[in-house]
C-alpha cells in the first residue's frame, strides 16, 4: 500500500488471484518504480492526477524510458483506491476491451462486497 490522502487496494478474483500485483510482477524494477510512482501521485494529491474515463473507472499514467503503461482503478471510498487492470500502453487510447474488463472487476468486487456486509 501507498500512504498518503488515499490508500490502494488490489481488485483480488473469488479465487484470490491479483491481476495487477501479476502485472506489475512481470514489470522491470525501472518500470515497476515508474508505476508505483505514478500511482503514489494520485494516492498523494488526488484523483485530478489521474484521468476520468467512464463511469467510475479512471486512469493513472506512468512512463518509463521505453514504454508507457496505465493502471485502471476505481475510488472506493473516501479513502481507498482500488487498481483493477494494468496495461502497456501501445494505442492513442484505451483499449474497449481493457475498460469493460475493469468495469467488470469493478462490479464483480462491489458484489462480493456487498454479500459481506
């Protein structure tokens, strides 16, 4: 986790895998400390460090010397963020697919959230 004004959450499957700690595992460390820096941004100084794409789905922009990546997320609370899809980039913009996968995390996790509760 980051500190800071908000913490970050992994979207974690039923079964309890976590696409994006996968993701950012398969990073170099220049291009995983990229990311995390891009991400403890927004964990310090807000969501308009990140960009609005639909919905509730945004995205944090990180850049490393020979390629640009992006982490969907979603604000959960007044406190926590919680990445849902990570990306390279390699399109002007974001892939449909890679939003409507980050919606359905999203959605998926909110319903297991609410079972709980």
């Amino acid at each position: 986790m980051l500190s800071g004004r908000f913490r970050w959450r992994d979207y974690r499957t039923a079964g309890g895998g976590r696409p994006v700690k996968r993701f950012m595992d398969s990073l170099t460390d220049e291009e995983a400390a990229a990311v995390v820096a891009a991400m403890k941004e927004v964990a310090e100084h807000g969501l308009h460090h990140a960009r609005h794409l639909r919905g509730h789905i945004f995205e944090v922009r990180a850049f490393a010397a020979r390629r640009d990546f992006r982490v969907l997320f979603s604000k959960e609370s007044k406190f926590v963020l919680l990445s849902l899809s990570a990306l390279v980039k390699k399109t002007l913009k974001t892939p449909q697919g890679e939003l409507e996968l980050a919606e359905a995390r999203l959605a998926d996790w909110r319903s297991r959230e609410a079972r709980r509760t």
